[in-house]
C-alpha cells in the first residue's frame, strides 16, 4: 500500500499536490496531460526529488531516508533502461547484484527469466543489437528479478507499436498478478489505463486525485480530463 | 604475486636514491650546477679523483644553471647541507658575499693563470673563459672585430636573454664595459642583427648549429669542442678588438659545512693539477692553473684576446640593472 | 513533463575524494605560492614593466587561443563525418605535437618554418629571401601547432557525443548541412568551445621556452620571463610570487568567462550507434575536408618528420645512459597518469555537484594551468625542505607535479563526458542501487572508456615530455630522458640530443597510443 500523505512537490515554478493511498497489489493507472505532472510524482516516489513537505509512504513507513536504489520499487523509464555496454543479460542480472557479483545459480536464474520473458538466446547481444521490444523485455527480466513489492512505469513503452505496446502491457499485467505487486503505470493515452489499470489516478490542475475505477472515471470525465481527452 | 612484488621492487629502485649501500664514511655535499655533474662534465672524474684520497663519498646535488644554484642555496639558508657550493661566476658572487653563508677557504698563495688578478679570500676561482661570437668559417667570410662591425653587418646573430642566462648577463656587461655610456646605442644598432634572443644557451647553440643564424653568443673555447670532439674545424670565435668580456667560475665553502675538513680539502683539490687537467675537455673552458703538461691539442688555435674586460663583483652588481634597462628599451622598441 | 530533477544527494565520489583532490590541486598552486610569499616575507605590487609583460602574454594567449579553436573546428569536423583508412592513426598521429617537450618542438617548427628551413630554402631557390617568424607571429604559430591538436580532439570528442541517432534524425527531416550546422553542431559547439579556448589560453599563458625562443627579443616578455628574472636576476622571490598571483587572477578571470559563456548541450543518450552524417556526402564536401585534413596533417606532421630526420642518424650511437633514464620515465609517466586520472575522476564527480561548490571543483581542477612551474617548484621546495632531503625526493615530486599538471587537460577531456553519463544513466543506476565503486566499475569507466584512454595517454606523455621541477630538486643520479636530452644540448652534443628527441618523441608518442586505442577500441 502507497500513501502520499499531503505530499506537495516543487520543481522550479511548477507546484504539485497529493494526498492519497494506491491500495495494492494490481495495477494503477497515473494519467494526466503532458506536463501536467505525471512523472514528477513518479520521480518524488523513486527518491529523485524531495518533496517540499509530506511524507511518502510504503506499508505505513515513510521512505524519505531511503536512497531510490533502497527503495521497495522498481522504476522503468520512458528511455535509458538499458547500460548500452552491456550486454542484455548483465543489463537483466543487475537486477540481483548491483555489483554484478552473482552466484552460478543466481546466473541460472538471469538465463531462466529471460527465457521465460521470450529473451531465449539473445542473452549476450548488446542493447543496440535488440529491437525495441526486445529491449523492453530485457528491463521487465530485471524487473522481475529485482522482485520490489512496487514497480513504476514511466510511459516505458511509448516508443513501441501499438501490437507490441500492448504485448508488453499484458505482460506487466501477468508479471504484477504473478508476483502480487503493485504497479503505477504513466501514460497519457488513456487506453493502456483501461486495457490493464483497474482503477486510475488523474492529474490535472496542479493536483494528483485519489484512485478511482478506470471505467467510471473515463465513462465520466471530470472537466479536466475531458480537455484532455477532447471529448 | 610475486610479479607485483617485483615490480613494486623496480619501481621503488627506479625512483628512490640508491642510497642503499650502507657505508659509514663521511659525505661530502657539493651542489654545483647539472652540466659539470652530468655524464658530459667533469663531474664524474673529479668525484673519482677526489674520492680516491679523501676516504669520503663525493656527492653532487644539482641546480640548472649557476644563478639557480645560488638561489636554491639562499632559499636553504644557514640549514643548508651543502659543504661546498661549485659553479657560481663572478656576477653571482657580490649576491653570494652579501649571503653571508660562505666562510674563507684558507688557501694561501695560489698561482692562477687567469687574465686577471685573483686575491678573494672565499671565492676559489676552478675555470674561466671568455664570451665570443662563434660562427661557421665556411659561411661567413667577412667576419667583424668589433661590435660596431657587426651592428653594420647585414650578419644575423642570436643571443642569450640576460635575465635566465649567464651568457645573456655576460654580453650584457660586455657592451657595458667596452662602450660605457653609449652601450644603449650599439643595443639599438644590434636590434636588426638579432634573430631571437634565447632562455639559455642551449637553445641559443642548437639554433645555431641548425642554421637559423650566422653567428651566436658562446665561449672562445667553443671551436675547441668541435675540433677536438667532432675533428670539425669549421667552427671559430670572432675576436672582437674591444676585448672580450670574461667569466670565471669559482667555488666556495658553506660557512655552516658538517664537513669542514672535507670541504677544505676538496677546495684545494679543486685547484690541483689533477682537477684542473679535467676541465677543458669536460667543461670546455680554461682551467684556472694551466697544468704543467699545458693544453690539450685544440686549444692552441683558439683566438686569444688582446684584452679582457670585467667589472669587479660589487661593480657588476651595480650596473646590471642599468645595463639591462638599456637593452630592454633598445630591443623593445 | 521532461524533468530533470534534483538528486536528493550527490555521489558518493563526490564528496569525499573531489575535496581531497580539490585541496591537494590547490596546495600545489596557491599553497606553494603562499610558501614563496611567506619565504620571501614581502611582494612589491606589479610594476610597469610587469604590466606590459602580462599585456604581452594575454595578447598571444588570447590569439594563440582563438586561432588554434578556429582551426581545430573544420578539421575536427572533417575527422568527425568521414571514414577511410589510417583514419585512426591520423587522429593519434595528429595529437603528437601537444606531447612534444617544448625545445623538441620549437627546433621541429624552425626545421620547416625556421630561417633555414624547408620553407626558407625553397624560397631561396627562387631568389627570395628566407621567412621571418622570429616575433608574435612565430610564438602564436608555434602555439598553434602545440595546441591545434588539442583542440581538434576536444573538439572532436563534442561531435561524438552528440548521438548517431539525432544526425539520423536530421536526415530523415530532410536537414541540408546548413541545418545541421545550425541545430546540432553549433550548439554543440557553444557547449565545447569555450572549455577548450579556455585550456589553450591558459597553456600559453605559462608559455616559457616557446614564447622566448621564438619571441625574438624583450618584447615578448611573458609573464613567466618576469618570474624566471625575479629568481634568477633580481634574486627577489616576493616579486616573483606577487607574478605567480597575478597569473593565478588571470587564470581565474578567464575560467569565469569561459564558465559564464558556457551552454550545456543537453542532447541525451544515444545507442552507440556508430556516427555517419548524411547530408555532407556530396562530392565537393568530400573534396572540401580532404584538402583540409591534408593541409592539418602538413601542418602539424611535417615538424615532426623533421625532428625525426634529424634525429635518425645518431639513433644507434645514442649514450647507453638515455636507455636507463628513458626506462625511469616511463614508469613515471605511468604513475602520473594513473595518479592523474584518479585526481581527475574524483574532481569530475565533485563537479557534477550543482552550484558553487561543483564549479569550484571544476575550477581547482584548471588551476594548476595557470600555476607557474617555477613558483610551484620553488614553493614545493620550500614547503619540503624542512621535513625532507628535497634531492631523494626528487622523482616522487616529479611524478606529483607532472600528475598535477595534466588534471587540467584531463578533466576537460573527462568532466563533458561524465556529465553526459550521468544524465542519461545517472537516474537507472540510482534506481538499480548502483553507487559507489560499483557505478564506478560498471557504470562510469566503461561508459568513459574512450576519454579516459584518450586522458590517460595525454597524462602520460605530457609527463614523458616534462622537464617538470626534477631540475630544482637537483638529483643529478636519476635523471629523467627529458632532461638527459637538455644535457646532452647543454654539453654541445647536439646530434646525440636529436636522437634523445626521437626517442623522447617515440615514447611520448608510444605511450598516448597505446592508452588511446585502448580508449577508442570502445567502438570494437
């Protein structure tokens, strides 16, 4: 469970509130305008930014002493999941060793969740020699290992297509429903929310609402997010 | 592991002193200045020489040039572990007297067989020389003999800055001392000789060598390298009808020496025909006390000067800072 | 929202070893100056003739600078966008003049440019008379030739680092080379050239031999000259650190220009797609950078086969003892460069702090530029004669000095590319828990391999070639070959020095290659 606790964020002019709990495990969506703040709240969570005041909280423990690295949570980026020195399969083992300094049988498990994420035999290819699912599916393998009860997603997959888009929406779905975690999914294209997101937060005018149903929420926008949405 | 261990070993070889062999005799310390330590000097010959009767270890520590020897010496002050200080010349010596960190050698009589009289009672004179224009007998045919001459020849010359470079002061004083007031004059003349004016005399010899110019500032005892090293005899001082300006190196002990005895010792060996037979064929300069056996072969062809110029320690002194403002105004333009 | 948002805390690297090599940098420079103030217990202010030698030295800085970024950009951008063989060989071939030990240089340049060189006796052929560069023009011309190299490779490592993936992007938008000149590399520029200005004015600003070789009389009275005189002529240290302190202002005001001009690039990550610029393939492009990477290469490659020739004969006679120096060198190069690099690395991630106290480590990072050899050897002295034989302290000193001494170029070569890699992965390592030594190990170095290598070999051919302050400290038992070399020029035998030239020249040039291509094999 994810509490912000009158969180308030600043970034230069920009003024960003939220007081709200994301009950967990399952999938959240965060959508909002471009600009309006989605990442900005993602970043206050992984410990990029310190809030100007509020707390941010994980099972009721506040996490402000906590280096992002130390976190409960795995954050995936828009881009830059992947070292382009390494190869795919220290990109995915980073995920149990920062260090890189993995027993025999944590490496067995690295070659196991690759394949089981459909990576079988492109383990020692570097990312510029991966497609952009590929890629994608590299960062999930190390999500997966990294095994964090939290997983933020920062419209990860906007530079994918739209089939694929959606293959790898699914699988964050399966992995979430797998391994009971919990997952806040940016996007600004509110069918990634309806397609996987049970329920969704808004960000509009400066403000992070609570979580509502997905469904009611787009069934029935609120002003802001119909100027959003253009309906 | 053993690898590492050795090379850590190399390494610490390579940079620390080999000061390793433990020997309890008595070191004597002379700083003097790189080229007489060096391979090239007479550094190791006379180490040799001296260590040979004096039951000590001979060692050198070095400066760049003579000006820099006194300066490191003065920044050492009276902590100074130098016994004996070798290589400082007479321009540099009021600055050394004024120290106040040398004492008197005690020699007695010495027969010098230098240009001028020699009756200091610290400096210990060991070579000497005088500065002359060298050029390339097969490239320069009307070869001037006078400064006035040369101001007038379309003959291009390259020269040492006075302010990093014995040679530089040397010709500095010797416009002085030969035209007095109307030093600043001949400078003006000179300008559209001079090439460049160089840090040091190495430069200002290599650029010579290579052809950049007709003639440059050195010794008349330059040729002799050539000829007795190279077998070139191609290369000769102009003599110059107003004299030649003259420099004598000296030697002199650290008032403060640990080793006193030692020091004295050396001093003399300094003016022993041993030590003296050393110097032109390593220094490339007159020894102060022509050996018995005379000269090397070579010499004898050098041009020797009908009149040395010098102004005494205290003078030089007093007039280089004039002398240098003149040339600086007159090259400056 | 593309934010790009305060770290909650700065590296590790950064606080600890970037103050610790802040404060080693700054008591090498200032703290060796103070010594010779507090030695000399009085400075008297500057005087006239002190004014006009720091005119004089800011004037050919400032035009030795400004000529050499000039040329460095077109000649930079041919070696950017195109590829044949020996490309890489010429880029390193290239960088050998910076390396050279200043006098090797100077006699390089006047065996092609002198008044009996190469020039000068084709000239002659036709009845006219020699060139004359003796004057500002041949101290800027040999500046240039020193740093043009420099600048060239600064230069072009800021078009590597703009990622493959926008020049694509350029292409497919349909982008003629105006465009690109426009949008990509001159904002790139603005990011880099202002660095590498910077470095050059502030090299030549301690100009010695090359400024006074070729300076052709008093009037190229440098600032360095006037400290040379105070020690040596006027035996008055005050003076000469009252010019150190003028030097380090100097230094100080042009940093800040160069700072306050500065643009970052922002041009984020790319794939490691290999560079191609497709918009200059047209024939007269391709025409235009071979004229102009072969007028390069005879520029700054004709001195060098000039030294080489005049070094080759003595080559087999040359004094056994050199084998020995040039064997002390080289494991003194390695230390400097290994000890600059660290000096560097800690520096750069200090520097990545935001604010005052990032510049200021960018600034002690540059100081040791402006810091004259002379009052730092002296200082250095002074500081160590108490507590120390300064004599047996001689090579570890040098090997210090001479690490110190290239943390400049290093860190212009280094901090841009640390800079890159921490925007674009400082946020994933933090995420995945990747601090420390680790993202040092895994992170930074890998992804630095190309400018470290490249930094690594200027370190340890810049210390080859130094002369440095083995001189002051006076061991006469352990020279180093580049003062071999000046001994053997200072005992007349100048054919055996010429070949110490080319070996000095060999070993520079071996050493920057070595750690160069293993830097540029990042591409392998």
């Amino acid at each position: 469970m994810l509490t912000l606790d009158h969180l308030s964020l600043t970034l230069g002019a920009f003024r960003l509130e939220a007081d709200l709990t994301v009950p967990g495990p399952g999938v959240t969506a965060i959508i909002g305008a471009s600009g309006s703040g989605k990442s900005t709240l993602l970043a206050a969570i992984a410990g990029f930014l310190a809030p100007v005041s509020g707390r941010i909280l994980w099972n009721g423990q506040d996490m402000a002493t906590l280096a992002p690295g130390d976190r409960p949570l795995t954050m995936l980026f828009q881009d830059q999941n992947l070292f382009p020195h390494l190869s795919a399969r220290k990109n995915v083992a980073l995920g149990l060793s920062p260090a890189l300094r993995l027993t025999a049988a944590e490496w067995a498990r690295v070659d196991e969740a690759m394949a089981r994420i459909g990576l079988g035999g492109l383990e020692n290819r570097l990312p510029a020699q991966l497609s952009g699912g590929q890629q994608a599916r590299v960062a999930l393998a190390r999500v997966l290992l990294r095994a964090r009860p939290l997983l933020l997603l920062d419209e990860t997959f906007g530079g994918l297509g739209p089939a694929l888009k959606e293959e790898m929406l699914d699988l964050v779905a399966r992995l979430s429903a797998e391994t009971a975690a919990t997952v806040l999914l940016v996007s600004h294209d509110p069918d990634d929310a309806r397609r996987i997101a049970p329920q969704t937060i808004l960000v509009a005018d400066g403000q992070a609402q609570p979580p509502v149903a997905t469904a009611d929420l787009l069934a029935n926008p609120p002003p802001g997010l119909r100027r959003y949405l253009g309906t | 592991m053993m690898k590492s261990h050795v090379s850590t070993l190399m390494i610490a070889g390579l940079l620390t002193a080999t000061s390793a062999v433990a020997e309890e005799k008595p070191v004597l310390t002379v700083h003097t200045y790189d080229s007489f330590a060096s391979e090239w000097g007479p550094g190791p010959a006379v180490e040799k020489g001296f260590e040979a009767t004096c039951g000590c270890d001979l060692k050198y520590v070095t400066a760049g040039d003579g000006a820099a020897l006194l300066s490191r010496v003065i920044m050492e002050g009276g902590r100074t572990k130098a016994d004996v200080v070798l290589g400082l010349d007479m321009n540099l010596m009021a600055q050394a007297a004024e120290s106040g960190l040398f004492t008197d050698h005690g020699l007695g009589d010495v027969k010098y067989t230098m240009p001028v009289a020699w009756d200091d009672p610290v400096f210990v004179p060991f070579d000497w020389g005088y500065f002359a224009f060298v050029y390339d007998k097969t490239k320069v045919k009307d070869v001037p003999t006078d400064f006035k001459a040369l101001a007038a020849s379309p003959l291009k010359i390259i020269i040492e800055d006075p302010r990093s470079s014995t040679p530089g002061l040397g010709l500095l004083l010797w416009v002085k001392s030969a035209y007095g007031a109307g030093a600043a004059q001949i400078w003006k003349d000179l300008a559209d000789n001079i090439v460049t004016v160089t840090p040091g005399w190495s430069e200002a010899y290599g650029l010579f060598l290579k052809g950049e110019a007709d003639m440059v500032l050195s010794y008349t005892t330059s040729p002799a390298y050539h000829l007795i090293a190279e077998k070139d005899d191609t290369k000769a001082a102009a003599p110059f009808t107003e004299g030649h300006y003259l420099q004598v190196e000296v030697a002199a002990k650290v008032a403060s020496a640990r080793e006193g005895d030692l020091a004295d010792r050396f001093l003399a060996y300094v003016t022993s025909p041993e030590f003296q037979a050393v110097i032109p064929e390593t220094n490339w300069m007159y020894p102060a006390i022509t050996p018995a056996s005379g000269l090397p072969d070579g010499f004898q062809s050098l041009v020797a000067p009908a009149k040395a110029l010098v102004y005494p320690a205290g003078e030089a002194k007093k007039i280089r800072d004039e002398a240098l403002g003149e040339w600086q105004a007159a090259l400056g333009r | 929202m593309a934010s790009r948002a305060r770290p909650l805390r700065p590296g590790v690297w950064g606080v600890g070893g970037g103050w610790v090599a802040a404060a080693a940098l700054l008591l090498l420079t200032l703290g060796t100056t103070a010594a010779v103030l507090w030695r000399a217990g009085a400075a008297p202010l500057p005087g006239a003739a002190d004014w006009v030698a720091v005119r004089f030295t800011v004037m050919q800085a400032a035009a030795s600078a400004a000529i050499s970024a000039a040329l460095a950009i077109p000649v930079a951008r041919a070696l950017a966008r195109r590829s044949f063989p020996g490309r890489g060989l010429l880029i390193s071939l290239m960088g050998a003049p910076f390396l050279l030990p200043g006098i090797v240089a100077v006699i390089g340049i006047l065996h092609v440019f002198g008044r009996s060189g190469w020039i000068s006796q084709l000239l002659g052929r036709f009845g006219l008379p020699p060139l004359e560069i003796y004057g500002p023009v041949g101290v800027v011309l040999a500046h240039v030739f020193f740093n043009l190299p420099l600048a060239v490779r600064l230069i072009l490592q800021g078009w590597r680092d703009i990622p493959a993936e926008r020049f694509r992007l350029a292409a497919s938008l349909g982008f003629r080379s105006r465009d690109i000149n426009r949008l990509l590399e001159w904002p790139m520029l603005r990011a880099i050239l202002p660095g590498v200005v910077l470095a050059i004015f502030l090299i030549c600003l301690t100009s010695f031999v090359v400024a006074l070789t070729l300076g052709g009389g008093p009037r190229a009275t440098t600032v360095e000259l006037a400290i040379y005189q105070a020690f040596r002529f006027d035996f008055d240290p005050g003076h000469a650190a009252m010019l150190g302190v003028v030097q380090f202002a100097l230094c100080l005001g042009a940093t800040l220009v160069a700072l306050w001009v500065t643009a970052p690039t922002g041009f984020g990550a790319g794939l490691d797609r290999p560079l191609r610029v497709w918009a200059a393939s047209g024939p007269l492009a391709r025409l235009v950078d071979a004229a102009i990477l072969a007028a390069a290469a005879a520029f700054l490659l004709a001195p060098l086969l000039a030294v080489l020739l005049a070094g080759l004969p003595a080559l087999t006679r040359i004094p056994a003892s050199l084998g020995q120096a040039a064997l002390r060198s080289v494991v003194m190069a390695g230390l400097s460069a290994s000890m600059t690099l660290g000096l560097t690395l800690a520096l750069a991630h200090a520097a990545l702090s935001r604010g005052l106290a990032g510049r200021l480590a960018e600034a002690a990072g540059m100081l040791t530029l402006a810091a004259s050899p002379l009052v730092m050897g002296t200082g250095l002295f002074l500081l160590l004669y108490p507590i120390m034989d300064p004599t047996s302290a001689a090579l570890p000193v040098t090997v210090v000095v001479n690490a110190a001494m290239a943390v400049p170029f290093s860190l212009r070569v280094l901090l841009p590319s640390l800079r890159e890699v921490d925007a674009d992965y400082g946020r994933l390592s933090e995420s995945l828990g990747i601090r420390g030594w680790t993202r040092l190990r895994l992170v930074t170095l890998p992804r630095l391999r190309r400018p470290i290598g490249f930094a690594a070999g200027l370190a340890a051919a810049l210390a080859m070639g130094d002369l440095g302050v083995i001189a002051l400290f006076g061991n006469p038992d352990q020279p180093t070959l580049p003062l071999e070399v000046f001994r053997l020029m200072g005992a007349y035998r100048t054919e055996a020095a010429a070949a110490g030239a080319v070996l000095l020249l060999a070993l520079s040039f071996g050493l920057f290659w070595i750690c160069d291509t293993w830097g540029r094999n990042a591409d392998a």
